[in-house]
C-alpha cells in the first residue's frame, strides 16, 4: 500500500513517534480516556496488549470486548471508576479485566459484567450501589474463569436475582474460581428474597458437574436471601471462607451432589450449613460458633431426599441445634458424624434425630437435646480454651488430641479441585497426622502452632484499594493534558517502604513534559519510595502545530504499510531540502537518527529499517526547521 500527502514547505524533518510504549514480550500499552478511545484500542491492540484507563470518573461507558488475550485495567487500582449505564460484555477468551469500581449506576435488567469466554479473570474490581440484574454472570459455555480480589455490595433494587452467577455446561465442567472477595451489606428479608450473594447453577443444572471454587472469601451482612451461597450443582468445593454477622442467611446445598464444605468459619448468624437436597456431600474442618438459630441443618425433603452426608472433625461452640428431621416422610438418610466436638449449646445441641444416624468418635458437653446414641457420641468436657483472638482451642489437657477414630466413609477426590480428601490439614492448614488414630477431633489440631481465627477477613479480602491499614501507602496520581502513567508493580496500592517505577505515556498529539507536586523533574521513566501516601502530578503538553512555509509543493510517500522490516519514504523536494529522520519514542527518546546533509534535490529516497520495532502504530511527524509541526502520518509495525 502506498500513502501519499501533499504540503508546501522549504526545510523538512520528518520524525517518527512510538504511540504505544512496549513492555516485555511485544506487549504494547494503549492508553485512552474516552469511549471512542477504547474502542480503537480494541482494533488495533495485539495479543498481550494492555488498554490502560486513565483515572477519571466516566459516564455511560459499555466496554464490549470480542478480541482475546489482552490485559484492560485502570491506570492506577481503584482510581477509574464507571457510573451511569456502565457495564462489560467480555465475549472473547483470555482477558483480564482489573482495577475499575462500577458505582452508583442503573443499567436497569443488564448485567454490570458478563462473561462469555474461558479464561478470563476479574480482579480488583468494586461494584457497589448498582441497579441492575446481575453483577456478574459466568455463562455455561466459560471455562476456567477467575474471579479474585473484588467487592460486590449493596445492589440497589430488590429484584429476584443473585449477585455473582455462576452457570454450568451439561457436558464440562467449568473449573472457575472465585477467591479473596468480599461480599457486604445487601438489605433484603432472607428468606427466599433471591439476592444470593453467589449462586452456582440453577435448579435445571443440579446434576451437572460444575467442579468450581470458593475460596478465601468473607461475608458479612448479607441479608437479601437466606442463602449466603446456593449451590445447585454437583462437584464444588467451598474452602478457607468466613461468614460473620449474617443475621438471615447460611451457606446452602440447595441442588446437586457431592459438594465439599471445608476450612470454613461461619461466626456469629443465623446458621452454618443447611443441606436442602443432594447425596454425598463431605462438611468437615469447619468452625461453628455464636449462630443463632441453628449450626447444621439436613432437611426433610421429598423431591431430592437428602442422603450419604459425612459431617466430621467439625467444631461446633456456643451454637443453636443442629437439626436432623426426623420428622417427615423423606428423613435423611446414611447420616454419618465423625470426630467432632460440640460443646456450649446455647440450649440443646441437637434436634428431631432420626436414631438412623452413625456415631464415630465424637464428643461432647452440654445439653444433648436428642436420645444418647449407643455408642461413638460420648459425654466428654473437651476442655476448650479461648486464644488471644477470642476463638477456642484444645487445651493441652483436652480429651480430644489424638482421639480420631477410622470407620467413616473415604472423602472424595474430584480431578482438578482441591478436597482435601485425606484430611492431611486442619482448619489453620497445619499438617495432621497421616494415620486417623493420630489425629485430634474438631477441626484443629494440637498444638496450635498458627492462632486460631478466620483466614478470610475484611482486611484480606476484596480489593487493595478500599482496605485501610496501617503499613500500607497509597499513590495518587494527577493530570495535565492527555496520557496515562504505568506503575511498576502495577497497582497504586503498596506496602510502605516498596520501590515504585512511573512511566508517563503521552497520547496521540501530546509530549511527556515533567512531574510535580511530590516527584519533580523530567525524567521518563522515574522511580521512587512509597514511605508514605504520594500524590503526583504528571504534565503532558500538546504538540505545537502549524502550517509549512507555502513555498512549494511537496509529495510524501511511505510504504508499505503496514510495514514488517523495512519503510521506504520518499521525499520529493523540488528544490527545498530536509535534515534529518528521527525515531523517537513517546517520552522523546531518540532511538536512531538518519542525518541528511544532501544539497537540495527533487526527490530524495530513504529506506528506514523498523525491523527492531515492536508491533504498533507509529506516527511520522513532518517540521520545518524551526521544529515545528504541520501535518501527521500513520503507519503499522507488524
């Protein structure tokens, strides 16, 4: 392809401008600020390309994304936010979406973000006072999907619908992930209201595997259903998660088989577990304490009747009952306890038995509630003390150390999850013993060399940018004129005495100019010391244009375009006469120079080995002597 451009002028330099800088590997970074930007970065990013937001506040923004394998955060975590009718459809594969709060907004029925691709991850991310229908869905036909550090909060409208979806394909299992978030502060009634904060499948899907994880996770307030998480699938795993001050809600097996419920704490709420349907699921490792209407709950349900659950090496303290139903026509059945302690009932500790129930080396204190079994539920003080955090352990005097016995039914393993099955760690993930008749009831082990308390927590979960705690640093950052700041680490969030690399990025049309306010000076990239919270200024200045003196016409040509190894440009003078060709990139590093010192000639031939350059779009700027700039080309590095 040729390009041709026609002008007027004596005294030529033509400079060639890297719009995108590149990182490691050929991946580019394409700043933008606006709808429209966005969209042309979409065109024109590569494989391993980052679209970098500036910080702002944006209206009405839709990012829809067909393309693959590119990286689109904010320029610095938390500092882009989307309001208005905002939302994300993510149709491709391999994206990563990070650092962006949706806030405030009404999308009316549509999802904040949707997910129809594999391998996406959705990270640092903060929706928060939104009405819509969703705030993220998974479709079936994703697999492998993350979803790690984000808040989801306080939905505006009461619709029946859950927060975070997960749906499951009839013939693969998704493997998607769901870990380190925060879930808060959703108003509703419990009860079946339908504002679950997770949700994986649907009723129809209940024997589809799923084999997806919930991990390290903290839920706090959550009263827009009585379901915290409803499971309506077979093969997930929900691990290392704490539930805390949910007056209204439990974590339910609500559809669906062979569920894995372990490392949990659910602290201080309505309740813990409740199995509403399903056969084979494992609940073991768990911390049960200060739950007000019940610890465990199996139903009595007829559609799916409730069968072959193992609870074991649970702790359950200071609780309301757990519940068995008896009464019904449909009462659970092949129930087996193993290796727990339950103590400090708030009044019974257990409620309507079957007397079908299998006892395996448990022990107890407190009111039982229920007719004493024959044998493997024994009346035993485990002598429990509460640590510095207020969570109990065993003392070194409790009847429960190295008290397991064998017998129970083997748990499962699941390819590609984690289960566990083996019971090799406890609820802090210390190491157990390998033999069973080595290993302590209740969920902890003794000695309690990690202190006893929730893995998950409101400082740990959810993104960096909304926690505030005292070793960490925060860097603002400010804008003259059009462009983006890379960080490196990338995240604006650090603990303190971390070294920091700024790299100012200028938009089409804009030079880097300099810093100010807490980091001063030009140069491009700069480092420093987040010792403490840092706000910097960053000056980009837009690039002088004028008209080239009208003395004669000239012609420009380049090709081809795109270009692989070599750019022929053609320069037809008539008289006048030009300088030099540079490559800059875009913070006005000169990376090669060609010098013309030719007396005047009609045409002039250069041939501009690129080859070096990484893939992008580049610009030729064209000047006359005094340096000053009249007209722009374009042309594409493959």
């Amino acid at each position: 392809m040729h390009n041709i451009v026609k002008r007027t002028g004596l005294v030529i330099c033509v400079v060639v401008l890297v719009l995108f800088v590149k990182l490691p590997l050929e991946a580019g970074i394409f700043p933008v600020s606006s709808q429209s930007e966005f969209n042309i970065a979409l065109t024109s990013a590569s494989e391993n390309d980052t679209i970098l937001w500036k910080s702002g506040t944006y209206q009405d923004i839709h990012l829809e994304i067909d393309e693959s394998n590119l990286v689109i955060m904010a320029e610095v975590l938390g500092q882009t936010i989307f309001t208005g009718a905002s939302r994300v459809t993510v149709n491709g594969s391999d994206i990563t979406l990070k650092g962006f709060q949706f806030l405030n907004g009404d999308i009316g029925t549509n999802h904040v973000i949707r997910s129809r691709g594999s391998h996406n991850t959705f990270e640092q991310l903060n929706i928060k006072d939104y009405t819509s229908y969703k705030y993220l869905i998974i479709e079936e036909e994703c697999r492998y999907n993350t979803v790690a550090y984000c808040n989801f909060e306080n939905r505006i409208n009461l619709d029946d619908q859950n927060i975070l979806s997960i749906l499951v394909d009839d013939t693969e299992p998704g493997y998607h992930v769901v870990q380190y978030c925060s879930f808060k502060n959703f108003d509703g009634s419990g009860n079946d209201l339908g504002i679950e904060p997770i949700r994986i499948g649907v009723s129809t899907q209940a024997e589809f595997i799923s084999r997806s994880t919930v991990e390290y996770c903290y839920f706090t307030q959550c009263n827009g259903d009585g379901e915290l998480i409803s499971s309506k699938a077979t093969q997930n795993v929900y691990r290392y998660n704490t539930f805390e001050d949910n007056p209204l809600a439990e974590l339910v097996l609500r559809h669906g088989n062979q569920a894995v419920v372990y490392g949990n704490f659910f602290l201080n709420g309505m309740g813990g577990v409740r199995v509403r349907e399903g056969r084979e699921h494992v609940i073991f490792n768990n911390y049960f304490s200060g739950l007000t209407r019940r610890s465990l709950y199996l139903q009595n349900d007829a559609d799916f009747p409730v069968g072959n659950i193992t609870v074991a090496f649970n702790s359950f303290i200071g609780s309301e009952e757990i519940r068995l139903s008896e009464s019904g026509d449909d009462k659970p059945t092949n129930i087996t306890f193993a290796n727990n302690i339950f103590t400090q009932p708030a009044e019974n500790l257990f409620d309507d038995a079957t007397g079908t129930e299998t006892w395996l080396g448990n022990i107890y204190s407190g009111f039982l509630g229920i007719t004493l079994p024959a044998n493997g539920l024994t009346n035993n003080d485990p002598q429990m003390e509460i640590n510095s955090e207020g969570y109990y352990g065993l003392s070194v005097n409790s009847p429960a150390i190295d008290a397991a016995v064998p017998g129970f039914p083997a748990f499962p393993e699941y390819d590609g999850l984690e289960t566990d099955h083996t019971v090799a760690l406890d609820l802090m993930q210390q190491s157990r013993p390998v033999d069973i008749a080595a290993k302590d009831l209740g969920c902890s082990e003794s000695p309690h060399d990690v202190t006893i308390q929730p893995v998950a927590t409101a400082e740990n979960t959810g993104p960096v940018y909304l926690r505030n705690l005292e070793n960490q640093a925060m860097l603002t950052i400010n804008h003259e004129g059009n462009g983006v700041v890379t960080l490196d680490p990338p995240s604006g969030i650090y603990a303190k005495g971390t070294t920091v690399t700024v790299t100012a990025i200028p938009a089409e049309g804009y030079s880097f100019t300099g810093w100010s306010n807490d980091l001063s000076g030009t140069t491009n990239p700069e480092t420093l010391v987040m010792n403490d919270n840092m706000e910097i200024t960053v000056t980009f200045t837009l690039d002088q244009v004028t008209s080239l003196s009208a003395a004669l016409e000239n012609e420009i040509r380049w090709f081809p375009n795109p270009v692989a190894d070599h750019l022929n440009i053609t320069l037809k003078n008539e008289g006048s006469t030009w300088t030099s060709l540079d490559i800059l990139d875009s913070s006005g590093m000169k990376m090669k120079t060609l010098i013309n010192n030719s007396a005047s000639q009609a045409k002039y031939n250069t041939r501009l080995d690129v080859s070096d350059l990484p893939a992008g779009m580049y610009m030729v700027r064209i000047a006359e002597e005094n340096g000053q700039f009249s007209t722009r080309i374009k042309f594409i590095k493959k």
